[in-house]
C-alpha cells in the first residue's frame, strides 16, 4: 500500500480499496493530532446547496488542515478508499478569495515558525501510516525545507529525458557545426571543460556542458548555471580574474549616469560625464518603428525621451543603420 506526501504542506492516501486499513489509518492520524494539540470537526458549510460530508477541518492556532476523505463505508468507493490532509494558513496575505487553501505555493509563503509546525505535523502523520503499513515511493517521501540542488544533477535529469536529441551513451547531444563550438577567444569547446565567462562585472570560472545547439555554463559553490551561447565562453583569458568591465559596459554605465544627472539637473556632474563619453564623435539611433523612438543605451528597447537616448560610435552606428532601412543615426551636439 502506497501513500505520498508533496511540498511538506500535503499528505494523504489516494486509489486504495483497503476500506479497513485506511479507515484504521485515519482514526490513528486523527487520535495524534488531538493529542498533539490539534482541534478536529468536521466541515459544515453547505456548498452548493448540500453539505460536503467527507470533508473535515483541524486547527492549531493559525495553522489549519482540510481534510478530504473517502473512507467511510456509506460512500461505496471499494476501489478508491483514500484521504488527503492539506496543510495551510491565512495569515499571510492571498490573492485567492476563497482561502490560503488555494495558494499555489503554501508552505513556501508560510512565516517560519508555521513551517517548522508544518513539518513536524508532516512527519507524525507519516509516521502513522507507516504504523500502519503504508509505504512511501523515495521520490514522493521527502518531508522538509528543499534541498539544493547541484546543477548537474538538473542537467543530467534533462539528459535522462525523452528529448530525442540527447543520445544514449554519450550524455549530451551530438555537437553542432564547428560555430557552435568557438569560443569568444576562437578556442574550441569541449564538453565538461573548464572555462570563463563574463557575470555581473567579473570574470568567472566553471563548466561547460553541451546541450542541443547552446552551452550550460555551471558555476559556484551550490551550481548555479546559465544557458550561454559560444560567443560568451572564454577559455583562454586574457585578463586577470576580478573585477572589470568591457568598453561597451562601461560607456553604458557612463550614459546611464549621464542620464539620471539629467533626469535630477545636476548639470556640472552631467557636463563632466559628457567630457568623458564624448571623446569621439557620438550618435543617437532613430528607429521609425513602433511609432518612432530613440534607440535606448546600449540597444535594448526605445524611448521617446532624448536625455535617455543611447550613444553609439560612428562604426557601431553606420553598421546598425546598415542592416535595418527604417533606422537613421544623427551626430549628437
């Protein structure tokens, strides 16, 4: 006899046509939720215009469970005897109307101390069913705060799918043309190599793994991972591991900050930032689509407002303006 539990906030018994040993399993959950301080009736509230007979509610302070049950011999289910107990609490604010029952992630949105109660209502009503002979599958069995996860163990559960192009033996997919494997540095790529790749002003160190056509790239103490295309792996770098930025990152933090001096009229600080970026000639992007914007700082998106405008360099612009008719660069002052 199998039962299940689910995000430490739900457990039950489902598709059992045992009527003695599930009715006999609820009575002992039942027993050791009063004696551990738990207030168990049954559910009055006519819905629909009858009263809902197989569902029960318990309370402890403001941690509730609803319980659904199918184990009472009126009922007739011989093939599908079974009850579940879902955990929750309204304290926290809902967006569903008709309770925290209803949330789509209950144990996750609970305060600290109701989780651990949460938890340790989890475990005793397991621990009864197991009195009771009930077993639980290892990949339904977990009871408390999630564990991480390293990233190849999400990427070799990917593997172990049924997505066709991973092939059997070889723990990846069969690599792309020689494209999708050059790195920023024109070195070739191998899967599970070592390399380095550009995050949040630093350079990093972790592994590549190929994954249909792109890169994971996994990295940090618990795995973090990113997929990545070939052009943002480096292999070989060049400089020292630390902080530093691309040419191109730092104009665009100067045009931001040039952009809020703006934005507050700080004007000296604005005319100093103008110095800096405008050591060359400097020109705004037009794009005639979607009604007519500026091109933003460093390209992504569009604004009609031209203090936010990005600047781009004569070379970047014309190759820009080249691939697309509907976009015009004008010098800036």
């Amino acid at each position: 006899m199998r039962a299940f539990t689910s995000n430490s906030d739900r457990i039950g018994i489902s598709h059992t046509d045992g009527f003695e040993a599930v009715s006999g399993a609820y009575r002992l959950i039942i027993n050791n939720l009063r004696a551990n301080g738990w207030k168990v009736r049954k559910y009055k509230k006519s819905d629909r215009g009858y009263i809902s007979g197989h569902w029960a509610f318990a309370y402890n302070g403001h941690l509730k469970i609803r319980i659904t049950k199918d184990c009472d011999k009126k009922h007739n289910f011989s093939w599908n005897y079974g009850f579940d107990f879902d955990l929750f609490e309204d304290v926290s604010p809902c967006d569903n109307s008709n309770g925290g029952v209803y949330k789509s992630h209950r144990f996750n949105e609970m305060p600290y101390l109701l989780k651990l109660l949460s938890i340790k209502t989890v475990k005793l009503i397991k621990q009864c069913l197991i009195d009771c002979g009930f077993e639980f599958p290892d990949e339904y069995s977990y009871v408390g705060f999630p564990k991480k996860k390293l990233a190849t163990d999400v990427i070799k559960a990917r593997n172990n799918s049924a997505r066709a192009h991973i092939k059997p033996g070889m723990d990846r997919a069969e690599y792309s043309p020689w494209t999708k494997r050059s790195s920023q540095d024109g070195e070739l790529l191998e899967h599970k190599k070592t390399a380095y790749m550009r995050y949040n002003g630093r350079l990093i160190r972790g592994t590549i793994y190929y994954d249909n056509g792109n890169w994971i790239f996994v990295y940090g103490e618990y795995g973090a991972y990113f997929n990545v295309q070939p052009g943002e792996i480096i292999v070989n770098p060049e400089v020292k591991k630390g902080r530093f930025f691309s040419e191109r990152t730092a104009n665009g933090r100067l045009q931001s900050a040039l952009s809020r001096a703006l934005k507050h009229t700080d004007y000296l600080r604005a005319h100093q930032l103008k110095q800096i970026i405008m050591k060359e000639k400097m020109f705004r992007i037009w794009s005639a689509k979607h009604g007519g914007g500026w091109w933003c700082i460093n390209g992504p998106g569009y604004t009609t407002n031209i203090n936010c405008a990005g600047l781009f360099k004569i070379g970047e612009a014309e190759r820009l303006c080249r691939k697309d008719n509907e976009l015009t660069m004008q010098e800036t002052a």
